[in-house]
C-alpha cells in the first residue's frame, strides 16, 4: 500500500513553502575564525557598548524532534502535570489527525514552538530586542527592553506582549497576553489566555545560547516547569521567508476513525523486520501505540480504517495482514521513501506474501 493518505504533519509542510537558508557559505561579518577559516564557536561572547552580552545572531534551535519539545512539551512531565481539560483537547486533536492545527491553518502557532525548532535571527539594539522566524505562519516577535512592564490589559495576540531586562548576563524575557487559538507544539497542547512564560537566554561563548523557558498556565497544566534547550550559532548564512499559501488545502484534512476496542486488540503484539529491529505495538484507547527503535516519534497511530494507520506525526503508514485462517502475520510499513514489511513474532515461520495474506 502505497501511502496516499496523509498526516496532517505532513500536510502542513505541503501547505507551506519551506526554504533553505540562502547565502550559504557567505561569510559573515565579525565572526572570530580558527586558523582554517571555520568560526571559532568557542571564542568569548561578544558585547554592546553598555556591556551587556550581544545575542545578535542566527540561532539554530536544533532539527524537528531533536528535543522532542516541538513536538510534545510535556514529554518529560510526570503523570498528572496536564490538567484532564487540556488532555482531553490535545486527546481529540490527535484523534482528528490535528487537521485544525495552526500549521494547517496558516497561521502562527506559538512561541515555545518557535523557541524549540528551527532557525531564527536575534537583532539586539537599545530598548527593544527583535526575533526573526525561519518557520512558516510566523510574524516577527518584539521584546521591550525600555523598562516598561507588561499592561494591565492587553489584547489577546499569537505571540503575546514580551518584556526584557539583565539579570547580570543573563537575558529574562516575561510574556503574557496570548490568545486561546495557538497550540503549544505539534502535538496539540492547549495554549490559554492565561499562560506566562519566563524566557532566560545565556550566550556562553560566541557560538552557544542556553534557553531555559518556564510555562505557567493553571489552564493547561497542573504547576509551572522549565524546558532547556542549547541553541548554535549558525555563520555564515542567512534566514528565508517560509511563507504559507494554500491553506485551502486543509479543508481537505480528515478525522481518524475510532476502532472497536477488540479489533485494536487483534494487532497487539511483537513485529520483527526483516533487518532484526523488533517494534512493539500496543492498544492505547482509539490509536496504536507503536516503539520503534528507528523511528522513535511515530509513536501513535490513528486509524484511517480497520486496518490502515497514520502516524499523527508524518506520513508513516501501517497496513495489517491476516493469513486464511485470520490470524494477524504482518504490517507494512510504509510513506517514509521505503516500503518495509515486519513479520508478527510467534507467527508463521516463512514471511506471507502480501498477494496470499487477507486483510483483517
């Protein structure tokens, strides 16, 4: 089975024009070099005229699913941190492939996204600090550093209203005034008009930025925590426009199907494939849960039909098949640039051929 049908991961990058940074190898100004000419990463951070260390440059926040955080902010929380309203949003949102994504949608999706993926260019001038996105549905942030606090009242905004101050080197950036449309990551946590968050940024050295964010939305989670996060420098090139123009295309986005409890549990089980690696699938409430070594974020999967399954986060597809007596022999996995097929462990000794198995 050829993955035609997609995840809504996957249709968001489809709804937008991702770029590359252009100006590659363009060297940049300023930049302390080694000997060989590569940027000396490790060299003293530099600083302004008042002393105060520079965060000016391009900041690569590592690859999508580097931290996992884009995806899933609560990944390492323990049990109980998300209030039962905000998971049974994230729950439904899942379940609907997360067709009403802001991705999906064309619009922003929230700062602690922005924080944990991808690219973006720190400007620090006297009295405002301006941040640039490399990341589709994205307007530009601005944090006042002229002193002021945040307003009694604010209007509601995708990025909320941001002030900053020194704490010694350390740069804090308190937020607040965020709408109820934005997601927190990719996974579907609830943003609220009353989450805070608290943003400490440390250049350590000329080539390193350590971003400590802490959430505290009462709504969404049961008591504040703090994320970390290493950014790198990125020399040496530039930042491009992702700009998202077809969100038409997203009505075309479906909901999940839910899947008797008893059909869900006939695929529950040991697969191998054919390299060794061995995943193990389990029944969690209307989806799959799926550990899989070599692709360890397509962790859940929601059904297309009794036998098909989407990863909720790219275009990973599973079919299951059955033998002539109806017993479940194999999936395959398919949508990621290769077909595989994994055989169920205790099952026949010899691989079905996919034309002699039967769907379920």
């Amino acid at each position: 089975m050829k993955a035609c049908l997609v995840s809504l991961a996957a249709a968001a990058l489809a709804l937008s024009n991702p770029a590359v940074a252009q100006w590659v190898d363009y060297p940049t100004p300023g930049i302390p070099r080694l000997p060989d000419g590569k940027p000396n990463l490790s060299a003293p951070a530099p600083r302004t005229a008042d002393g105060k260390p520079d965060l000016s440059g391009i900041w690569q926040a590592g690859r999508p699913g580097q931290y996992g955080y884009d995806y899933d902010v609560a990944q390492s929380l323990p049990a109980g941190s998300v209030t039962p309203w905000a998971e049974s949003v994230r729950e439904q949102r899942v379940q609907d492939f997360r067709k009403d994504s802001p991705l999906a949608q064309c619009r922003p999706v929230s700062v602690p996204f922005l924080d944990f993926r991808g690219l973006s260019r720190i400007v620090q001038t006297p009295g405002l600090i301006v941040i640039l996105y490399e990341s589709p549905n994205s307007p530009h942030r601005i944090i006042l550093t002229d002193g002021r606090e945040l307003p009694k009242e604010m209007n509601p905004t995708w990025l909320g209203y941001s002030v900053g101050h020194w704490e010694q080197d350390t740069f804090v950036v308190n937020s607040a005034g965020f709408n109820d449309r934005g997601w927190l990551d990719v996974g579907g946590h609830p943003q609220t008009e009353s989450l805070r968050l608290t943003e400490r940024y440390r250049r350590r050295d000329f080539g390193h930025l350590e971003l400590e964010v802490t959430f505290d939305d009462p709504k969404t989670f049961t008591q504040p925590f703090t994320l970390h996060m290493n950014k790198t420098l990125a020399p040496d090139t530039e930042i491009m426009e992702d700009v998202c123009e077809n969100e038409r295309d997203s009505s075309h986005l479906e909901s999940g199907l839910k899947v008797a409890p008893e059909v869900l549990a006939k695929y529950a089980g040991t697969y191998q494939f054919g390299t060794g690696r061995e995943v193990v699938i389990t029944a969690a409430g209307d989806r799959l849960a799926i550990q899989d070594s070599a692709n360890p974020l397509d962790r859940q999967f929601v059904a297309r039909s009794e036998t098909v399954f989407l990863s909720t986060v790219s275009q990973a597809a599973i079919e299951f098949f059955r033998d002539s007596q109806g017993a479940v022999t194999h999936f395959i996995r398919t949508g990621t640039g290769k077909d595989e097929t994994a055989v169920r462990k205790g099952g026949p000794p010899n691989q079905p051929a996919q034309g002699q198995a039967s769907r379920p």
